[in-house]
C-alpha cells in the first residue's frame, strides 16, 4: 500500500492560515480504505471499558449546572465528536 502525502492551507475559524499534511492512502482490492477497517470487531476488555468511559464523558453538562453557576458554564468544552477527533487507541 502506498501512502503520499500532500500539503495543504487550511483557514481556521480565527482567519489564520495554517499548513497541515495529509496522508492519502491507495485503496485495497476491494475499494474499501485499510484506515476504515482500524477498529476490531473482536475488541479486548480493557479497550472496551476505555471505549465505555469515553462514551460517558462525551455528553452535555447537565442544566442544573447551568443554573448553580449563574450560566458562566454554558457547554462541555471537551466534547468530541466521532469522525473529527479520534481517540487514539
């Protein structure tokens, strides 16, 4: 498999010009992408359970917290997203 790679110019929100690099992978036989396929279907428990406390962290905070703190707290800044920021394991 052959992986090339590209710079490009991304604009962020802030109207900074930013270089970042991207890997573009060939295909397989199949046409399916070898980086789809990353996660096993067979997964250990200790990735599970990894996975499981990821998914618990990953919710809004809750409305009475809003209310305790006089709405200075507005939203969980460490939410993540499934397909932008990736977990890493």
């Amino acid at each position: 498999m052959d992986v090339k790679l590209e710079c490009k110019l991304e604009m962020h929100k802030f109207g900074i010009l930013t270089p970042f690099l991207t890997t573009f992978q060939d295909e397989d036989k199949e046409g399916k992408n070898a980086a789809a396929n990353a996660m096993p279907s067979h997964k250990s428990f200790m990735i599970k359970k990894k996975l499981a406390k990821k998914m618990r962290q990953n919710r809004p905070i809750p409305h009475w917290i809003r209310m305790r703190t006089d709405n200075t707290i507005r939203y969980n800044a460490k939410r993540r997203h499934w397909r932008r920021t990736k977990l890493g394991f």
